[in-house]
C-alpha cells in the first residue's frame, strides 16, 4: 500500500496540473467560454486532489497514526505559490471583461473563486509534499 499511495499521490497531482494547463490553455487562447467553466472544474479538482493526497497519507501509512512531527523543507512551496498567484491574477483580470456578470452570485464567484482556487492548490501542495517526505521517512 505503501507505493500504491505514492503512486495515487503523484497521479492526482499530475491531472491536477493538466487541468490548470487546460484553464491556461484556454484562456491564452482566447476560447473564453471554456476558460470560464475549466475554472470552476480547476476549482473542484483542487479540493479533490486535496481530499485524495490526504488519503493516500493515511493508505501509505496503514492507518490514522501518521507521524505528523517530520522536519520538512516546503521550499517547493514557496516556488509553486507565487507562480501559481500570478497566473490566476492575471487569468482572472483577462477573464473578467469576458463574463457577463447579470446576477450577483456571478459577481460573487468572480471575486471569491480564483482565491478559492489558489488556497485550494494551496492545500493540495502542501500534502504533497508531506507525502514525499512521509514516502521517504516510511522507506528510511
């Protein structure tokens, strides 16, 4: 189970990534009305790949007792962030004279989904990172 959690761990991580670049694909290419709902699904898949990293945690573990007193470098943190930051600012700026805010859950998501997006990512990163140091500290 052990590999199998590894493995899982870098597979959602991975389809995580393609549907960022899908989001940014659209959107570099001007297919605004794609660009609007691969938001919303980057959105969603980072929650999932949040839920699922932290299961794997536990799979790679065999049970709830992981040892959460590791000493990890999130250096990858601070690099992953700040990119991902800038990309969904300047994606939104794009796509904000695009959408056509009528109502006001429009003007709400607008605003509150790209942060959402970014704590979402936030998240998701972080176990991942857990779960390669936890991989390394199971194996050691």
């Amino acid at each position: 189970m052990l590999y199998f959690g590894f493995i899982l761990s870098i597979i959602v991580y991975f389809i995580l990534i393609v549907v960022f670049g899908l989001y940014a694909f659209f959107v570099l290419k001007k297919k605004y009305k794609y660009a609007i709902y691969f938001e919303a699904i980057t959105f969603f898949t980072a929650l999932l790949a949040t839920m699922i990293l932290s299961w794997s945690l536990v799979m790679m573990n065999g049970g709830f007792n992981v040892n959460l007193s590791l000493n990890i470098t999130f250096v990858p943190l601070y690099i992953i962030i700040p990119i991902v930051l800038g990309l969904l600012i300047w994606f939104n700026i794009i796509l904000r004279e695009k959408k056509d805010n009528d109502n006001i859950l429009a003007k709400l998501g607008n605003y509150f989904l790209p942060p959402l997006t970014l704590v979402a990512i936030f998240f998701s990163t972080l176990v991942l990172i857990y779960n390669f140091t936890y991989f390394v500290y199971i194996i050691s």
